[in-house]
C-alpha cells in the first residue's frame, strides 16, 4: 500500500478507531459454541488456559492446541449462563469442529456452528463505551473479555469487552437479521464505518495477531508472545500441556512474533525475509502503513537473538528495527 496515496483514503477511519469511536463489520467470524453440563471441563480439557473457573459474564484467551503442543486455533471463550462461545477469525470452523468432536466421546457436551448464523461489528475508540451507553440498555461490560447479553436497537445482542485495536473497544454480535438495525444505529450515533486497511493498521500497532495469518498449525503457542494472556502455567494437563510446560521450564522458544518497524513507508509483502548479520532471522507476517510511526510497521516472526526491541534487522524494503508493541 503506498502511505502517500492510498493510505489518505482510510487515514480518517483509522483515526476514529484510535481517537473517536470506529465501527468495523467483521462479518462472520468463526463462532463455536458449546452447550451441555460438561461444557467447562471438555474445553478446559483441550486449551492452554483456565475455562472450568470462568464465571456467567466473564471470557478468556486461549490457544487450542493438538497432542504435539502446535497451535490449532487461538481465539477468545465466552461463558454464558448455559454454554460456552468460542470466537476466532472467519473459515475455521470446520478444523475446530473436527478437532472438539475428535476428543469428544462419552461427555454430556453439544458443538453447535454459529458462524453463519451470527455476525460481528468492533466498535473501538476513545469514545466508545459513551457512544454505546447512549444507544444500549442497561451497564456494558468493563474488565477484559467480560460480557452481557443487552438491547440494541431494539435487538437482542452479545456485548463483549475486547483489546483489538487499542485500549477501548466493544465487539457486538448478534444474529444475521438482527445487525442491520444495530449498525444503522451505532453509524447514525457517530460511530465511523472503517475498512480492513484501518482495522490492520490499528491492529498491528496494537500487536493483535490473527490465525491464519500471524499464527498457523505450525507454530508453539510460547511463540506468539501472549504467555501472560492466552496460557495458564499452573491449571494442570490439557491436551499438548506437556510441551507447553516443557518450553516454560527452558525459558525460551527459538522465534517470536514480534512489532517491526521499518525506515520508509513502503509496505513490505507478507512473507518478506528479514535478516541479521548476513543471516535470516525470519520474515514478516502481517504488515500496514502505521500513521501512528509514519513509517511501515509489521508483524513478523524473528529468532532468538534478534527478536528483542531494538534489534537491527534488514530486508528487501531496507533497514528495520524490532519495536515493542503496542506502539501507542
């Protein structure tokens, strides 16, 4: 994407979703969700954080991982007063489905596919929780991952509390034929509609990495970098616990994903290499023009030895540097 052209086209967006109050409509994401009396314990069962002690309102991060410690899916679980939501990005349904199901044998516990059934908006901003207030019924959610069932716009919708793209923001899903009117609502109330660019560009500067892109099958849930919010060191065996425990106990993965920062504005593609000394280190994973930087801002995956802030990196693009994130 070319900052001098292209990027005043969503600049505006982007800077609702930091400064204002941005709405992004994420469409459907895969959303799965689990009912039954041995809904906590399956799941717990099968992720690297703590499920069976969350309480009605409340949410967690986590990582679904196979019997080898490899990440299957990283997303968010929601506990309701009668099931469990698991949310992620959009087309993982059936890898997930097929891996709950696999382990799924003699438990009182229902997998339901609500991906196509429901859709998500993110409202995020400064101005937010006001905006919302102004429109919803009843108190929104405040601590991370916590979340209520409220009316919207006359509809019956999910309010969760999410860090996506900055400090402040609402991730609102609800059924198909009950968003139209929700996103009317929250436009004509001055919530901004923002595009994908946006969304990425506040994203990356905040260190949101999404599956399938910034993480995939192939990579140990430590090298995502979200120890402190996506695993639990001490809730006893899970499914891949073992490797999982045995990284912690070394201290170290060999590559993280870590903030890239680079000298210019151009963009660098997925997949640019990014090397040290002569030598790859490792390559870049999602990547935007960052207003914030005004420079080109990646997510990327670099060894040990190089992946700390303010380490020298070079590619393609030219030179860059390892930065903390978020970056504002």
């Amino acid at each position: 994407m070319n900052p001098t052209e292209d990027a005043v086209a969503w600049l505006d967006e982007y800077r609702a979703l930091v400064a204002t109050a941005g709405l992004v409509d994420l469409g459907h994401r895969t959303q799965i969700e689990l009912a039954g009396a041995d809904r906590a314990s399956f799941l717990h069962n099968l992720s690297t954080n703590e499920i069976r002690k969350l309480a009605v309102g409340s949410g967690v991060e986590a990582f679904l991982t196979n019997v080898q410690g490899k990440t299957l899916a990283h997303g968010f679980v929601f506990a309701g007063e009668t099931s469990l939501v698991f949310e992620t990005v959009g087309g993982q349904s059936a890898a997930i489905l097929k891996h709950l199901d696999h382990y799924l044998v003699c438990e009182q516990v229902e997998l339901f596919d609500r991906s196509q059934e429901w859709c998500e908006l993110l409202l995020a901003g400064p101005a937010t929780s006001s905006l919302l207030a102004s429109v919803c019924e009843g108190p929104l959610p405040q601590a991370r991952l916590a979340h209520r069932t409220a009316s919207l716009a006359g509809q019956s919708v999910s309010v969760r509390r999410v860090e996506w793209t900055g400090p402040e923001g609402l991730l609102i899903s609800g059924k198909n034929d009950a968003m139209a009117a929700v996103r009317t609502t929250l436009a004509e109330s001055g919530a901004a509609p923002c595009g994908e660019a946006a969304f990425t560009a506040a994203r990356i500067e905040w260190g949101l990495p999404l599956f399938g892109s910034d993480i995939t099958e192939a990579n140990l849930p430590q090298e995502i970098a979200r120890d402190p919010l996506a695993i639990s060191f001490t809730k006893g065996c899970y499914l891949g616990q073992e490797t999982v425990a045995r990284i912690d106990a070394l201290g170290h993965v060999n590559k993280t994903l870590v903030g890239v920062r680079f000298r210019g504005a151009a963009v660098p593609p997925v997949g640019t290499s990014l090397s040290a000394g002569g030598q790859v280190f490792g390559q870049v994973t999602s990547s935007s023009f960052s207003p914030c930087l005004n420079s080109a801002l990646a997510l990327g995956y670099v060894r040990r030895g190089s992946n700390q802030p303010g380490a020298a990196l070079t590619s393609a693009m030219g030179e860059a540097e390892v930065v903390a994130l978020p970056v504002r």
